[in-house]
C-alpha cells in the first residue's frame, strides 16, 4: 500500500528502509550511477589538486610530460600517488561517511546491512575493491548503474551501500484556461 500521494516519488523499492524500518532512512534511496559519476569525477580533481604539486616538486614537470611507463617513478611518487589517495579515502569513509565528493553531491557509504558507519576491514575491502571494479574495462564500476541497490562490485565485496537523500520531485505548474 503506498500511502505517499505524490505520484512523482520514486519507486517504493528504491527505498533503502523497509516497511516499518528506521525512521532516518525513510527519506533516503541509493545513490544512482551518475550520482556516484559526478562524485568521482570531483574527488579525481580534488585528489589531482593535492597531488600534482607534491609531484612536481619531487620530479619537475616531465613527471607530467614524460614517456615513463613504469608503476611509480620512485618512492614518493608511490607514496603521493598510491598511499596517499587510499589512506586519505578510507578516513574520510570511516569518520565522515563520505568522500569530499560524495559530500558535494549528499552521498554517503554505508554498511549495506546497518545503515551505520563501515568498519574499518570494509573500507579497506572497498578500497581494494576499486581495482577489482576496474577489470575488466571498468565492468565493475558500470555495474552500479543496473544493480538493484546500485552496489558497484567493490561496494558488493565490503558488503556496504551508497545512499544519499530522497529526491523530492515537484509537480507542474498548471494554469487553467479561464
């Protein structure tokens, strides 16, 4: 029985809470695929933004131009580029639930079967995960877009959930004729 009369809604089943489940979740649903696009695409610029000028401060701007194809240039190239981005990732998951770009966009990562905030083991699941999602050609991350709950395939290896604010659609302006 829908007791919402809003015909605009979405539908029940986009719902994270079920019926009679916690009153905090009633007005949030999972995040969609161009949601969690738009999120990533922030906190890719956002990570560039922190990262470049440490890089170019250890290796000059070739570091951007040149033909190296290795992993990691050296050390801190492993550091700034790999552990920084994952360790600064999973502390923004575990104390504020979401990363910079999940905030812009109301988004948080949940435990899939809580609702709480992700253990620490399931941030790092997650995170790893990323470069499982990768393969092959992104089919991971793609996932999210025709999952039921919209779990990208890092996000069904930590067990956790991508929610964010039920979006309130508003009715037509209508005028009548006389």
């Amino acid at each position: 029985m829908n007791l919402d009369p809003n015909p605009y809604a979405p539908p029940r089943s986009a719902i994270l809470a079920p019926e009679g489940g916690p009153a905090d979740f009633r007005n949030r649903e999972y995040a969609g695929f161009w949601l969690r696009v738009a999120a990533s695409v922030i906190d890719g610029a956002l990570t560039f933004l922190m990262t470049a000028p440490a890089l170019i401060f250890f290796y000059g701007t070739a570091y951007f131009t040149g033909d190296n194809t290795d992993f990691a240039m050296g050390p801190a190239d492993f550091v700034i580029s790999y552990v920084f981005p994952a360790v600064a990732t999973i502390i923004f998951w575990l104390v504020s639930q979401a990363t910079p770009g999940k905030m812009a966009v109301s988004a948080s990562v949940v435990d899939a079967k809580t609702g709480k905030t992700i253990s620490a083991g399931q941030a790092v699941r997650r995170y790893l995960g990323y470069f499982l999602s990768l393969l092959p050609f992104g089919l991971g991350f793609l996932w999210a877009a025709f999952d039921r709950r919209h779990q990208a395939w890092h996000d069904k290896l930590a067990g956790t959930v991508v929610i964010t604010s039920k979006r309130r659609r508003t009715l037509s302006v209508r005028f009548s004729d006389g």
